[in-house]
C-alpha cells in the first residue's frame, strides 16, 4: 500500500473535521482505509469474518472520538491505534470465550493435527499458511506490533507514537517478535 495515496483521504478527513462535519470525514475515512484496516483487523486476528466485523468497530469507534481529534497524529496514527486497540479487545474476548467454552466442555481434542514440514522451494501459499500459524501462537503483544510493522507498513515511527514508546524500544520489540516467529515457525516445521 502506497500510503501516498490516502494523503487526499487524510487532507479531506482533515478539513471535514476542522469544519465539524463528522460524517463527511467518516466517509472519507472509509474510502480511504476500509481495504486496509479490514486487512489488518484480518491478519491480527487470523479470521475474515471476525476481521471485517472489528473494522467496522474500528470505523464506529473512530466517528465516536472525532470531536476530541485534536490533529497532533496523522490520521493514518490515529486510525491505526484506533485499530489496534479494537483488535487487542476482540482477542481478549476471544480468550474468554475460549475459557468459557473450556469451562463448560469437560472433553476437548488433546491433539492437534500438526502439518508436514515445508519442503524447499515449496508454494508460497504453504509458507504463507506456516507465517500465519506462527503468528496466532505468538502472544497478542508481538503478533500486533509485526502486523503494524509487515502488514500495514506503519513506520517505526508511528508504531512508536501509537505504543507511546520509543521508536529504539519498537526496535528492539520487532527484533524479539521477529525472532520468536522464526522459532516457533522452527518448532512446528
């Protein structure tokens, strides 16, 4: 994604929300991102259904805190950080439900089906499936920080504004995510 492209989206957000004129800047809100922040809402939480319905949270959540948009991020920050925290929710959720489920289930599977080994060269779908399943076994915390990262193509910079830490600390932490994929990718191959 050329974030380039969504800079008219931005300007038009922009001057719609200086005007007062929130629903104008939802709609262009929604042109702009809908394809890209359904596509991050998907990847972090591994699930298209679930992906689609979170970005429509996201776009809700972001209607309800335009009046205090006080224009110190780009919009594309503040999208993000609004998407990132509806995903993080969606997946706390998740895990209650999931500890509910186990609550009330007394059997569930004990073993879970474990692919073949890629082989070299293999299809990129393949490898693309093994990248994806390791990131659902990485912890809330690095799966999000890599989709920012990877996915979206956020800088380092605005990952760092939306974290509220240091762009060395969204380093560091990519660096740690990063390697915590590749042994896990490692394990399960």
């Amino acid at each position: 994604m050329k974030w380039e492209q969504l800079r008219p989206y931005d300007e038009t957000v922009r001057h719609t929300l200086a005007a007062r004129d929130f629903r104008g800047a939802l709609e262009a809100l929604v042109r702009g991102y809908q394809h890209v922040v359904v596509g991050f809402c998907t990847n972090m939480l591994g699930d298209t259904t679930q992906g689609e319905e979170v970005a429509q949270e996201v776009f809700l959540s972001a209607y309800r805190a335009m009046p205090g948009f006080r224009g110190q991020a780009s919009v594309r920050t503040w999208l993000f950080a609004i998407a990132r925290k509806q995903c993080l929710k969606a997946l706390r959720d998740r895990g209650r439900r999931s500890r509910l489920e186990h609550d009330q289930q007394q059997t569930i599977a004990s073993t879970v089906h474990r692919q073949p080994p890629a082989a070299e060269g293999e299809d990129p779908e393949v490898k693309l499936q093994l990248v994806k399943q390791g990131l659902s076994q990485l912890d809330k915390a690095q799966r999000a920080l890599l989709m920012m990262h990877y996915d979206t193509g956020l800088p380092v910079a605005e990952i760092a504004h939306i974290l509220g830490i240091s762009p060395v600390s969204v380093r560091r932490r990519l660096a740690r995510a990063l390697q915590r994929l590749r042994e896990v990718i490692r394990y399960d191959a």
